[in-house]
C-alpha cells in the first residue's frame, strides 16, 4: 500500500546514511572508519557521476576493513 523508500547513496550523502546502508548488508560501520568510509563514496560518487549501489559500498568497506586490518598487523609486527 505504501511507498517503498529507499536511500540514494552519492557525494552529498552522509555517514548515517552509509551506516544504514551497511547494516541493512550485515555489516557494522567502524567508526574509527566512518571518516575514510564518507570520503571515499563521496569520491567515487563524484568520479563516476552517479550513485553508489549497495554492492558497491559493501565492497568499498570489505576493502578498507581488510585494509585496516592489515595495517594493524604489519604495526603490531614492526614492534
């Protein structure tokens, strides 16, 4: 009966948007990696001049958590 809503992620959008958006997929913002997250769509966004799909972000922020990841690593090793 109702309208479907639906959130349109792109370079204007914001970081509850994007949190809204990730938990729908399964997945908690870091919010060490709010921040990163929010330019990086913002960036792509611009770059491709239009909006980022939820598969698209959901890989953004599988890739910047591994990242992350991995950064945290090599800094524990080099101690």
């Amino acid at each position: 009966m109702g309208r479907c809503r639906r959130i349109v992620i792109g370079k204007h959008s914001g970081a509850t948007a994007i949190a809204h958006v990730l938990r729908e997929s399964g997945r908690d913002l870091d919010p060490d990696l709010a921040a990163a997250m929010l330019a990086c769509v913002r960036r792509k966004a611009d770059k491709i001049k239009s909006r980022i799909t939820a598969m698209q972000m959901v890989d953004l922020y599988d890739r910047m958590c591994s990242g992350a990841a991995g950064q945290t690593l090599e800094s524990s090793e080099v101690g």
